[in-house]
C-alpha cells in the first residue's frame, strides 16, 4: 500500500513534531492502530482475570507463577519463529490466523466458566495457547508501523502503538475488575468480543506480501536475524539493557493480586491498581510521542532510574491510595523506557528484519514471565513487599552505573 493514497493530514514534515497524534492522519495506520486497541483490551484483560483466578482456585504466589511461566516459555521459543513468518509471509494472513487462536482459547475457557468446571491447568493451557500465539501477532503488527508511516514518523508512531497498550491498561483492568466481581464468565465473554472486533478490523489491513531474500531456508532466516542484531553493537547494547530492566523491574505486574491482599481490597480495587499503572503508561507514550528523534539513550537510562525508585515505592506503600500514585509513576516511567527502546531498535534495523528483530524484543520480554516463578517462590517466603523493593533497588544500581559509564564514554 502506497503512502501516497493515504489520507493524511496536512503538512506533515511540520506537524509531527508538534503533534503527538500525528500518524492516525493516515488511514492505514489508524485501521492498525484500532485493531491493536482490541487485541490489547483483550490482553489487559486476561492479564487480570487469569492471575486472579489462579490466585482464587489456589491461594499460592507460586502457582501465579506456574501460569506465568506457561506463556513465557512457548514466547521464549515461538517468538523467532513468529519474527521469521512477518518477515516472509503475508502479514495480514499471519495475523488474522494468530487472532484467531487467542480467540477461540477465550471461548474454551468461557464453555469451561459456565460449566463451572474451571480448574488451574485450564489457566495453564489458556496461557500456553496465549504465548504460542501473541509471538506472531504483536511482531506482525509491529512491523506494519514503518510500512504504513513515512520515516520521520516512526517515532510517533511506535509511540502512538504502545498508548493503546497503556489506555487499556488504564481502561481494561479496571472494567476487568468489575466484571470480575459480577462473574468471571462476564469477563471472559468480554474478551472474546474484543478478539473478534480486532479481527473484524484486521480484514482491512493491507496484504504486506513481504519480500524474500531467496531460498536460505528457515534455519537461515533465524540466523540471519539473531546474527544482524548480535553484529551490531548499538543493538546489542539495546537489548541488553531491556533485559536487564524486564528481569529486576517487570514482575510486579503479575504480582499485583499478592499485593491486592496486602493492601487488603478487593477484585474491583485491583483493577484500578492496573488501571492506575496503565494512565501513567499512556501519558509516558504521550511525553514520548512529543519528543524529536533521539539522538542518545541518556533520556532512556533516566526514566529507567526513575522507574526503580517509584517501583521500590510501591514495594513499601502501606496506604492503597499511595500505591495507586506510585504504580501510576511506575506505568509512566516503565512505558517512557520500552517505548524509547523500541523506537530505537526499529529506526536501526533494516525493514527487512523488522519482524525477527522485533521478535527478539518479544522473545526477551517473555522473561518477565518466567521470572515471575522464582520472584512467586521468594514472594511466598520472605512477603511481596520485601522481594519487590530488594528488585528495584538492584536495578537501580544497574541504571545508575550504566549511566555513569556512558557518560565518562561520551566525555572520553
């Protein structure tokens, strides 16, 4: 699809660096945009219930984990694969058959919910299903921004990407949370309604046949991809850096029901606790959406300090409303960080290795999954509290020594 027959709003070379809307001027890339909404709605949605109903079906951190874990390690796997069909297949094909596995897992367990028989391993297969599935479907959707936006607007738009993900995370947990209260089987009947209205949308995306470098096979376009990155420094030193703050600083999203116990509230609190993380989130994708281009990672290293103070916070808070404040710092800085870095990871890379790159990104974040086993265990031994400030304070450590080094770099 031409960027010429696009719909745009007038005078663009000014207006995206004033504006931080400025890509949904083009058609294509709001149809991305609104199908993405959904996908995300649905998400944050399931983000919330299942942790929650593992937590009631249980009453352990540790099986939190176990169904974190599920969807961390197909993602852990599945995630270069699903790089390497954005790459080159039909990008429209790949996605709309991904919607419809997350889709159709949303239905099983709601048949389950109504049948009243819902156990922990229907969680766990929820969650298997989920990380086979989000590995083709978010690296797809990612790599439609560059082919749908001029250059000078990929900044925005990769911005503009991740606020949908945090006005869900404002928006979905706490409806989430309410319908949680009513009935699980409401909530789970919500998420397959979004998935559907994602997929509706999905059929207008353009086809994107990608191109095809030859016949090097499909072990070959995985090397390829993890050798591109490993080949260059800045990128390697981007990735490093994500993981860092995705092991020390990104478990707490699915430890929330644990704290939720602490501050003593219930389900319908607990989604405004998300609620109040993804408001912070969505202004962080904002504040960046305003930015220019960035010419440097200190703006990045310093949102990922703050992050681990606020994080280090909401580990202490006492008091709900507190918490609230704190986790909406912590969405802010958190968003402001993997925003920057996913914006500099794609204007980089090649359009050719788009996908796998970004699917290298997923691959890492499916940490924060598998993390969430060993942090449950500590969690269960020594209380949320303690665990999670001792996390923050070893990140922000990391930071801080990272940003020294890089600035005795820059002066040398």
């Amino acid at each position: 699809m031409s960027l010429k027959n696009q719909k745009r709003i007038p005078d663009q070379s000014t207006v995206h660096r004033a504006q931080p809307f400025a890509s949904l001027g083009y058609e294509k890339y709001r149809r991305l945009w609104t199908g993405t909404f959904f996908t995300f709605a649905a998400g944050q949605m399931t983000l919330v219930a299942k942790p929650w109903l593992a937590y009631e079906i249980t009453g352990s951190a540790f099986w939190l984990g176990v169904v974190a874990l599920s969807q961390g390690l197909p993602m852990l796997f599945m995630a270069p694969l699903g790089g390497v069909a954005a790459d080159r297949f039909p990008k429209r094909t790949v996605l709309l058959l991904s919607q419809t596995a997350l889709m159709l897992m949303a239905a099983i367990i709601a048949v389950v919910l109504y049948l009243d028989l819902i156990e922990v391993w229907h969680l766990i297969l929820l969650s298997l299903v989920h990380g086979t599935a989000m590995p083709f479907n978010m690296p797809v959707r990612q790599s439609y921004i560059p082919i749908l936006l001029p250059k000078k607007l990929i900044s925005n738009g990769v911005a503009l990407h991740a606020s949908g993900r945090n006005m869900n995370q404002t928006i979905a947990p706490s409806l989430v949370g309410v319908l949680l209260g009513i009935d699980p089987l409401v909530a789970f009947i919500a998420i397959v309604v979004l998935h559907a209205l994602s997929m509706l949308v999905s059929f207008g995306f353009p086809l994107a046949q990608s191109s095809n470098r030859g016949n090097i096979g499909l072990i070959g376009d995985l090397k390829y991809g993890f050798n591109y990155v490993w080949s260059d420094k800045f990128l390697r030193l981007l990735f490093a850096t994500l993981l860092l703050f995705l092991i020390f600083g990104m478990p707490y999203m699915h430890l929330l029901p644990v704290f939720q116990e602490i501050l003593e509230v219930g389900p319908e609190l607990l989604g405004f606790m998300y609620g109040a993380m993804g408001l912070g989130g969505f202004f962080g994708t904002l504040t960046v959406a305003s930015f220019p281009r960035f010419s440097n990672r200190t703006p990045q290293l310093i949102f990922g300090a703050l992050f681990s103070l606020s994080l280090m916070g909401f580990a202490l808070s006492p008091l709900y409303f507190l918490s609230l404040l704190l986790l909406f710092f912590s969405g802010y800085f958190h968003t402001a960080y993997t925003t920057i870095n996913q914006t500099l990871i794609l204007t980089r890379s090649d359009p050719s290795v788009h996908g796998r790159v970004i699917s290298m990104n997923m691959m890492l974040r499916s940490s924060i999954t598998i993390v969430v086993l060993p942090m449950g265990f500590l969690v269960d031994q020594f209380g949320g509290p303690s665990t999670l400030a001792t996390s923050g304070t070893v990140l922000l450590f990391c930071f801080a020594g990272i940003l020294l080094f890089t600035r005795k770099n820059s002066e040398d």
